[in-house]
C-alpha cells in the first residue's frame, strides 16, 4: 500500500515540471504587464511618483558629495542679504558682487533665512542639502499637477523629471533663486486645481516676489480668473496679490520706494550678450538694439491675443464642467471615482502655453532659466498630435540646447527651431484634440 502510495505521488514528474514552468512564465510575464502598466499609463503615475522622487534625493545626494559645487550668484545673494540684515532699507544700496539687487522682496527674506541657517552663507553644502528638499518637494507638485490632468505616460515624466544634468546643475550645484520661484509656482497650480483660490493667489504672488518671471503666466491666471471667478471676485484675487506685494516690499517702499520698485521690477534690464543661449545666432548690436526687445514683446503680445480666445473656450469649458462634478459627486456612490482629468487639462494647457510663450519670445534666457518652463515641457508636447518618437526626440533637442556651453549658433537656432515646433503642434491642435477626451 506505501508502495503504491509513493508511485502515485511520483506519477507523471514531468508532467509537473511542466505546469511549475508554465505557472512561472504565466507570473512573469503578469508582473511585467504591470511594470508596463506602471510606465505607459498616465492614471497610474501617482502608484510610482514616491519611489522615483526618493531615487531622485539619493542621486542629488551623490551629485553633492561627488561632484564639486560652482560659485556663480550664491555669494552675491548672501552680500545682498546681508546689506538688508544690517539694517539697509534702500534698494539702491543693497549689491554683491554680481551688481545690483534686482529681485523683489520675497526673495530678500527666504535668503535672509538660508543667511542664517548657512552661518553666512558659508557652509555651502548645508545650503546645498536644502535644494535637495526643494527638488523633492518640487517634483511632489509637478507630479500631483500631471497626476490630475491624466495626460502624459509616467515614463516620460520619469525620462524628463528625473534625467537633465541642467536642472541637476542649477538646482544642487548653483543655488540659483528660480527654484524657488518655480516651487511656490507650482504650489499655487496645485492650491488653484483644488479650488482654494485664496491659497493660490498668495503663493503665486509670494512666487513672484521672488523672481519676476512667474508673471509669464499672468495672461492665462487672469483669463481663469475672469472666466472661472467673474469680475467682482477677479478683482478681490487681484488685491490679495497686489497687497502681498505691498506688505512684502513695505520696509523698501517706505525708505525709497523709487528705488524698491526700480530694483525689484525693472523690466527694462539690459541682458548681456556673452550669457545668452537663445540669441546665439544674432550680432551683438542686434541683440541689445531697444528695436529688437520691442520686437519681442510686439511679437508675445501678438501671440497673446492669438491665443486668448482658445483659453476663453478653455476656462468656460473649465467652469461648465466644474458645476458638472458637483452635481455628480452627490448622485455618484462614494465608492466609485469620477475621472475628471478633463477639467485640470483645461486649466493647466493655458497656465503652461502662456509661460512657454513668454519664453520663446524672452529677450536672452540664461541657463539657469531652464528650469522656468522645464518641467511643463511634457505637458506641452503631449498637447501636440506627433508621433511620440518625434516627440521626444523634440524634448532631446531641447534638452542638448541647454547643456550645450557656451552656447552656439547652432545650438540657439536649433532650441527656437524646437520651440516653434511645440508651439505650433500645440495650438494646431486647440480644443478638438489638446485635451483627451
């Protein structure tokens, strides 16, 4: 009877080999069915976003102990700083080595912390690790912003978000400002998707205290505004903004306040040529012609207006389908989710086009304005009908334009070559096919 026992066990081991192998082929090929799931699907980015935003802190960790950190404008915010914590009031007389302070009073007190916390601004590396907590929270919101709007593969996000030298760079071996700016930028997207315009307003002005650039998206916030909010509540939006700047800059306004808003807001700057990496191509004397910035803004305003009835159609669209997920959200079980990835397209494409617009038609971009429009770069190219290979081969372009130092003839007409390209498949395209349906 054991003996029978036995063989009856034994029967048929290859048999069961077979089904072993199989059974473990079947669950291989299951998990990478889920990894390409995880990688391809954009209602699956917010499952990764953790994982990728540590491995991006471990590698800013290594990039800092590894690699050697490059003065350029960190000594001179410190000397600015320190004019104003030695009880200098007037704007004209706060400089460092770089010249004068030319940024708003937002970014005199968040400087005037890292002052502190970085003995002087001498402990480098100290400051440095503080980055690191601005990328990773940076990345959290850029991620949340396209977790929303449902739009564009995790993979390329990962690709964008995770792989440029240049951000790298301007981030944890500059200590340049615009991260910062960019950071309460984003914030405010988010405060702004989630319905807390109060919130939204304060941090895109506290965003604009500390470096003006965030006002390239000013266009499309006062149509969503106007659109979304009516004119009453605009204008109560618009004070909030207005009186953040006014508390901020109260000490300056009530020294000299000429000189605070001449400082902070000049936007009659001459740019140098030598640091340019979008007007390569052009002679000098072109470049700092006053007929060429007027060109310029001719030419962004002109395109402003193009656009202008695109993100009207977007923000009414926007506030039509906002009512819509009201009176849902009552009707629908609490179990079931509503996919609503439509109404934070419609929000985020004119807050993203208006700024990219601003910087194809910027009078010189330096390298440490990559980080600007950066991160929306995806957004705008998945707002485009090309194929995705010409895509991302488009991002790569731009991607090498920005890393090549100096910049060249070549690498200046090429990066507006790109731009032209993106512009023109995301505005081509418009209501019909801009936003997924």
């Amino acid at each position: 009877m054991a003996v029978r026992r036995e063989a009856r066990y034994n029967l048929n081991p290859e048999k069961s080999s077979k089904r072993s192998n199989k059974s473990c082929i079947e669950n291989c090929w299951e998990l990478w069915r889920l990894l390409l799931l995880l990688l391809t699907d954009p209602r699956k980015l917010s499952s990764i976003t953790t994982l990728f935003i540590l491995a991006e802190i471990v590698v800013n960790i290594l990039i800092i102990e590894k690699v050697s950190y490059t003065e350029i404008d960190w000594r001179a915010y410190m000397q600015e700083v320190a004019g104003f914590l030695n009880g200098t009031m007037d704007y004209s007389k706060l400089r460092g080595d770089t010249g004068p302070l030319v940024y708003p009073a937002g970014f005199v007190y968040i400087f005037s912390g890292f002052y502190y916390v970085t003995s002087h601004g001498v402990h480098i590396k100290t400051a440095q690790y503080i980055y690191v907590a601005i990328y990773a929270f940076t990345l959290t919101l850029v991620f949340k912003i396209y977790a929303r709007t449902k739009k564009v593969p995790p993979y390329v996000l990962i690709l964008m978000c995770c792989t440029s030298y240049r951000i790298h760079s301007i981030f944890v071996l500059r200590l340049f400002n615009d991260p910062i700016a960019m950071l309460l930028l984003y914030a405010s997207v988010n405060a702004f998707l989630d319905n807390r315009w109060y919130l939204g307003s304060v941090l895109y002005s506290l965003a604009v205290s500390v470096k003006m650039n965030i006002l390239l998206f000013a266009p499309a916030l006062l149509v969503a505004y106007l659109c979304i909010l009516g004119l009453s509540k605009t204008l109560i939006q618009l004070s909030i903004c207005a009186f953040i700047q006014l508390i901020l800059g109260l000490p300056f306004l009530l020294e000299n306040p000429i000189a605070y808003i001449k400082g902070a807001f000049n936007l009659g700057r001459i740019f140098e040529f030598k640091w340019t990496v979008n007007w390569r191509f052009l002679s000098e004397e072109v470049f700092v012609h006053p007929y060429f910035h007027h060109s310029l803004l001719f030419l962004h305003v002109l395109m402003l207006l193009y656009c202008l009835r695109i993100w009207i159609v977007y923000m009414e669209s926007y506030t039509k389908l906002k009512d819509v997920e009201k009176s849902l959200k009552s009707q629908v079980p609490k179990k079931e989710k509503l996919d609503m990835s439509i109404v934070s397209q419609l929000f985020v494409y004119p807050l993203f086009l208006a700024n990219f617009i601003g910087i194809m038609f910027s009078r010189s971009l330096h390298y440490q304005f990559y980080v600007w429009y950066y991160h929306t770069l995806p957004y705008i190219a998945w707002c485009t009908e090309y194929k995705t290979v010409f895509k991302l081969t488009i991002l790569g372009m731009i991607e090498l334009c920005w890393n090549t130092y100096p910049s060249t003839v070549f690498s200046s007409a090429a990066l507006h070559i790109c731009h032209i390209i993106l512009l023109y498949g995301a505005l081509k395209t418009k209501s019909d096919s801009t936003v997924e349906k």
